[in-house]
C-alpha cells in the first residue's frame, strides 16, 4: 500500500466522514456520526457486513460483560485501562446496553457477567446496528451511506508532521472516495475469513504509526493426551484448571481459572481456556507445562472422600463403571477407569481405600499437557495493534494525523473473553462517531 499526494478530483462528493470496515466498531460509529448529522459513508471489503460479528460467541453474540463498575471492568483489559478511562466514562456498559434495549433487543445475563441476546442469535445484535445506520437522524432523514464490495487499497495525504491529513481513499476498483474524516475500523488479524487481514495496520505504519506485532490471544489450545481427544464435543460448564510449570512437583502454581471448558479434537476450547491461552503460550517458553484439571471444583477431598463412601455403600452391588456417572459425565468413565487401574466390571463393594482414594486424586487433578496454540486464523481476537500513547482516547483521534480516528480491534488493548471485546468496540466506536468534527473548523488539535 502507498500513500500517495492528494489529487483534485473536484465532481466526487467529499463526504464528513468515511469509515473505513464495517464490523461492529465501525457500524457504532458510523450510525452514531450520521445521528449527529453528518454525511457518512462506511467502505466494506467484503459482500455484507458484520460478518465476525455474526460467528461471535458461536453464533449467540456475547455483546457485553454486565459489570457495571467501570473500575472493575476496565482492570480486565490488562495494564490498557490507563489509556480506556476518559473514552468508557463517555460510553461503556449501561450506555450500550441502553442503545440496545431502546431499539428492541432483549438481552438476558449467563455466568461471568455475560451479556447475551434473549434469541441466541448475532443477528438479533446485526439488526440494531444496521436500523441505527439506516435510520440515523430524524427517521431515516440521514442515512449511512454502505458500499460493500469495497476494498480500500490506498491513501492519499497532504502535509507532514502535525499538519498530515487524509483527504481520499482508493479503492480495489479504482473508485476514490473523498472525506473530511476518516476512520479506520479494519480489526485485528483473527478470523481472516471474515475481511480482518491486518490492512489497517499497514495503513497506519505507512503514516507513521507504531505497531505492536498482532499475536493470537484468546485462542484454543493444542494437547498431546489422546483421552482429551477422545472425548471432542463434551463440555464442562463448573471446571478448574490450574497451571504448573515443568510438572505439579517440580514446578510452582502459574495460574487458576475456573468456568466453562470444551473438549475438542485437537485439545481444549471454551472461555475458560481461552482466557488462559496467553499464559500457556508464555510459560511454553521456558518449560513443560501441566494442566490439573479438577472435575469438582465444589467438593474439597474431604467431601468427595465422604460422597464416595456414601456411593459405595448405597450401590454396593451396582458395576462401578455404572455408579460414578452420578458424580462425573458418562464421557470420563473410559479415562477413569484408565487412569485408576479399576476394571469396568468391578462392583462398589469391592472398590478398595486405597482405589478410593485415588479415585479422588484423578477427580481433583487430571492431568493435561498443552503443547500450543491453534494459529491466528482460530483467535478469537489477535493481541497487538497501534500503541496506545499515539491515540487521544478523549477523541479515539489519531495524534499523528488529525483527521483520522482508530477503533475496535485495531488497539492494541489486551482482554479476556467475556464480552468485553465487543463492548470495547462499542465504546471506542461510539465515541469516535461522537468526536468526529462536524466541519475543519471544528477540529481541536489541542
């Protein structure tokens, strides 16, 4: 990609603002610019729009987390909150949340402050934001202005230093496309299947910006155990997992997370894996690591001991293999009689101390041995972006150049899974369809 000069191309429409991908930032903001009267236009490479934004959360849309405490919602984004205070304290959970009730969608609240449509369907979160572009301003007196199958593929600036600004883009066609204000919405580099391919990036490094490496984050792990493969399709929804580096001896405890877990057939999934994918990957580094995964996170060895006996005793004559699906899924029956030495057949009553107690070990501490991470095409969101210290969060306006504003996945701005990437493009996208300057009178350059 080149940014080239400007060009005089006087019979184009110059538009207020041109909002470069239309995923769920770049749909905020463009219908939030367009309500404060401004003539928009939102440039999307691919055939529709929001096409990640309809697979999030398997298809359901986990829109946002129900913390309402911006403190304690921000301290989930690892180290960025800092730089996210000025922009959440315009918009974060209660404002999106009102955006969305007020246009009809029904929401309900799942473990972890998980915000979900009351449909189970991403399309439910796709409808608001496509009537909110189409009927912008005054009933639909201002519409968004979408053009699909329109890539961009080039910039072109004036000036220099704190005088750059972007004045047109090109497009794949050879179409250019002329506005006053820019916004750049393209995501990270998860999911290239649905258009985040880490064109934004190279954009912006042709301006001048920085950028941090894009890595997977939240991404499912790889496992060498062949039983975790064995049972692909189960799902824990109460696990505890806990890391060890280099062994559950030899090595410390690296971190805990507790929650839901999906077995699959190259390893382990669900939210909270995925929340602790960067961990693994670090701690790969350096060493083994083991995972111990406790089945019962509710029961201490204490209880577990007396729940058992309590098992054995009331189904004494019943096949073993048969009687602790009442305590653990039928799906780990195979992996405890392996890993217990029981047979299938034994009955209850013949279960010794000595079996019982090691029975409690294997629920309490299975262990699971991850080898790495599925690549950035199975992220759920990439890690990296534009370093934060060149973005006026205030604005979300790019500090280099003073008509451009960056959004959504395109921050480097680390958080787990949970709701809080989409409420990060609902605020970061918000606010800069909130921000842009209705005129090049109006920009504040302070």
């Amino acid at each position: 990609m080149n940014i080239r000069a400007s060009t005089t191309r006087s019979h184009l429409t110059t538009y207020d603002l041109a909002v470069i991908g239309g995923g769920p930032a770049g749909m905020m903001a463009a219908g939030r610019a367009a309500e404060r009267g401004l003539k928009v236009i939102l440039l999307e490479k691919n055939a529709d729009l929001g096409k990640k934004l309809l697979i999030s959360g398997g298809g359901r849309c986990n829109l946002t987390n129900s913390e309402l405490d911006d403190r304690k919602l921000l301290a989930k984004f690892r180290g960025s909150d800092k730089f996210l205070f000025s922009a959440f304290a315009q918009h974060s959970v209660k404002e999106s949340l009102e955006f969305f009730h007020a246009r009809g969608l029904k929401t309900k609240v799942e473990e972890g402050g998980r915000v979900f449509p009351v449909t189970d369907k991403a399309s439910s979160v796709w409808d608001v934001l496509l009537e909110q572009m189409r009927d912008a301003s005054h009933g639909g007196n201002n519409p968004v202005i979408m053009k699909m199958d329109s890539e961009v593929v080039d910039f072109e600036s004036t000036g220099t230093g704190a005088d750059r600004e972007i004045v047109a883009v090109r497009l794949l066609n050879g179409d250019v496309v002329k506005a006053r204000s820019f916004i750049i919405a393209t995501g990270g580099k998860s999911h290239p299947e649905t258009g985040s391919t880490g064109d934004g990036f190279r954009w912006l490094t042709k301006l001048g910006h920085k950028i941090s490496p894009a890595m997977a984050a939240l991404v499912p792990i790889t496992v060498s155990d062949e039983w975790v493969k064995a049972i692909s399709g189960v799902s824990l929804p109460n696990a505890k997992i806990t890391l060890y580096q280099n062994g559950l001896r030899v090595g410390g405890k690296q971190g805990v997370k507790k929650g839901k877990i999906l077995f699959t057939h190259f390893g382990l999934s669900g939210p909270s894996i995925l929340n602790m994918s960067s961990e693994v990957n670090e701690l790969l580094k350096y060493g083994d690591v083991v995972m111990s995964l406790d089945l019962l996170p509710t029961h201490d060895h204490s209880t577990l001991n007396e729940a058992l006996q309590k098992l054995f005793t009331s189904e004494s004559n019943k096949k073993f293999k048969n009687a602790i699906t009442s305590i653990i899924p039928t799906a780990f029956v195979p992996v405890v009689l392996e890993k217990s030495g029981i047979t299938a057949e034994t009955f209850c009553h013949s279960v010794t101390r000595e079996e019982r107690l090691s029975l409690i070990q294997i629920f309490k501490g299975l262990e699971i041995h991850p080898t790495g991470l599925l690549g950035v095409s199975d992220a759920i969101i990439t890690s990296g972006g534009v370093v934060l210290e060149e973005i006026d969060f205030r604005t979300m306006r790019s500090r280099l150049v003073h008509n451009l504003y960056l959004v959504g996945d395109i921050l480097n701005i680390d958080r787990p899974s949970g709701g809080y990437s989409l409420q990060l493009c609902w605020t970061t996208g918000w606010v800069a369809g909130n921000s842009v300057a209705t005129s090049k009178a109006d920009v504040d350059l302070s």
